[in-house]
C-alpha cells in the first residue's frame, strides 16, 4: 500500500466528525481505519481465507 502521511489522513478524519463529536468517535474512526488498511495489506500479500473453508470451519451453511 502506498506510504500515507498520518497527520495530513487525521485531518481528514477530523474534517468528517460532526462539531459535536466525541473522544470515541474519533478513536471508532481512527480504529476502523487502521483495520481497512490492515486488511487490505493482507489482502495483497496474500494472507486470506476462502469464505468456504472459514463456513466449513465453523459449520455454517452456504
């Protein structure tokens, strides 16, 4: 992925809250965040699971 610069993403984050936002808004955002790009990370290296092999694994119908 390509190599963000994290204060100028924050500012992004902070522009899209509502004024009266909370701590945990911005921390939900911030974590949800970092999740997307953790996941897309693995994604392109190739550290996924086929959604059959995790139903098969847990005994969930198609």
């Amino acid at each position: 992925m390509q190599t963000t610069n994290v204060k100028e993403e924050a500012y992004h984050l902070l522009e899209k809250l509502p004024e009266n936002a909370t701590w945990d808004d911005l921390m939900y955002k911030i974590y949800v965040r970092q999740a997307i790009e953790a996941g897309l990370e693995d994604s392109k290296a190739g550290r996924t699971i086929d959604v059959k092999d995790v139903r098969a694994k847990f005994g969930l119908s198609k």
